[in-house]
C-alpha cells in the first residue's frame, strides 16, 4: 500500500498570545486528518509547521478556518521548500542574497544549518553544481564532507589541500558514480595547467551527479565555465563582517593561502 500523503509548509504569526492557542491550532488540523509532523519557532513570535495530508480540500478547509481566526496571521501555507525545511529544524531561516536568489550566507557557528541545507541539495539527484566561497579554514571542504556522509554519498577530490595538494588526473572506472560528491578546489585546478587533469574535470561536469567547487571565481577564470552555469552558491565566513577576497595574502601563512596570487 503506498502512501499517498502530501507535505504541507505552515507559517503563521501570533497576533494575540493566550495559553492553549497551540493546543487549538493542532486539535483542528486533528479533526481534519492532517498530521504535525514537526513544529519550531521560526521568527520572533514566528512558528513553522510541517504538516501531511492525504486529501488537499482539508488543506483548503484548514486555510478558510484559520484566516477567520483573530489571534494568529497565516503568513505561509504551500509545499515544503527547503528554506522551510530547514527553518523548522533549526529554528531560523536560512540569509539568501537579495540580488542573486541563488546565493545563501553562513558564518562557521552556522555549520550545523549548512551542512544540513547542503546535504538537501546533495539528495536532489541529477547534476546539481554547486559553487562554495570563503576564506582559508573557515569550514568549506570539512562541511562539503560531514553533508556527503550526512546524504550518504561518497565524496571524490578532484583537487583539493585538505591533507596535501591533490590533483586527479585519472579516475578508475567506478568512480565516475552518479552517487559520488566529487570537490574541486578552484584555485587548485587553476594552477593545474595539465591537459590531463582538466580532461577528467570536463568528464565529471557531464556526469548527473553533484559538483562542488570551491572557490568557483578562481575556477572560471581559467576554465570554459562560467558563474551562470551553477545552480547554487554558497558563501561561509568566520563572521558576517569577514570580506572574502582574493588579493595576494602572505606566503608563510600556509600553501593555501600562498595560493591567491591571481
């Protein structure tokens, strides 16, 4: 027997505040057979719903009743996105960029809200490329693996200096898996004029699997790609006030940071 059920985003604001006004909202969507799967305050006298319902005349009906009620406003009733998702799970919204609805913010005490989003990003399925910016040792490439293993992928380096500089120019026959994660270091691949390693890039970017680029800048400049040609961005820094920047930075701080000399 499949389950037919439909997942359902509520948003509502508390207008009036009053003991058992929670109690009321969730005995209704009872009477209507609509199920609560998972409730947090979302914004200040802000609360988020997720709901399933097998028959989308309850959902009207729920929508009708609540509009006519004086204590709460409905600010959002609609499928899931994954905005709400994980604003439920984690008590807040997710910053996206006003400009360029593409582009999502974290700063590193927030790595527990991104590795979720981005593991949500990783089930999608298909080619999904997903470019990461941030400063050296902010978070980027540990993040990029603790939501593989959270969306039980497994994930590849292409180029990286996690441990050392790592540069792919070959991969064996069961690695070009649809199930893999591959990570491309940006600047890393950009320094890497060999035909042979760009040859296994412009492989894996016509495989329908997941791409993350860090540094996906430095990545286009010396490549055939372009920023239109991400589905996603994402920006991580210490905190919010960090500018990520690609200037020259002083060479006996690390390899990686020597690396920005573009």
């Amino acid at each position: 027997m499949t389950d037919d059920r439909k997942d359902w985003y509520f948003e509502y604001e508390i207008l009036h505040n009053r003991p058992g006004l929670l109690g009321d909202i969730a005995s209704l969507m009872g009477m209507l057979s609509i199920n609560i799967i998972m409730i947090n305050g979302v914004e200040d006298a802000r609360r988020g719903m997720l709901l399933l319902s097998r028959d989308d005349r309850q959902i009207k009906r729920l929508r009708i009743i609540l509009d006519i009620m004086e204590t709460i406003e409905v600010r959002k009733l609609r499928r899931p996105k994954l905005r709400d998702k994980l604003a439920v799970m984690h008590g807040r919204y997710i910053k996206s960029d006003s400009d360029d609805k593409k582009t999502f913010r974290f700063v590193r005490d927030e790595l527990g809200v991104l590795v979720d989003f981005m593991a949500e990003l990783f089930n999608k399925g298909g080619h999904v490329l997903i470019g990461i910016r941030g400063m050296p040792r902010v978070g980027k490439t540990e993040s990029i693996v603790a939501a593989s293993v959270s969306a039980n992928k497994r994930w590849l380096f292409l180029s990286s200096t996690l441990l050392k500089q790592t540069v792919r120019t070959k991969l064996m026959k069961d690695e070009y898996s649809t199930d893999n994660v591959f990570i491309i270091d940006g600047v890393v691949s950009a320094k890497q004029f060999g035909e042979d390693h760009w040859r296994v890039l412009r492989e894996v970017m016509q495989i329908p699997a997941v791409k993350v680029v860090e540094h996906p800048d430095i990545f286009v400049q010396q490549s055939d790609y372009t920023l239109d040609d991400f589905d996603y961005f994402i920006e991580l820094r210490s905190d919010t006030d960090q500018e990520i920047t690609y200037k020259s930075l002083e060479p006996d701080q690390s390899d990686e940071f020597s690396m920005f000399d573009f």
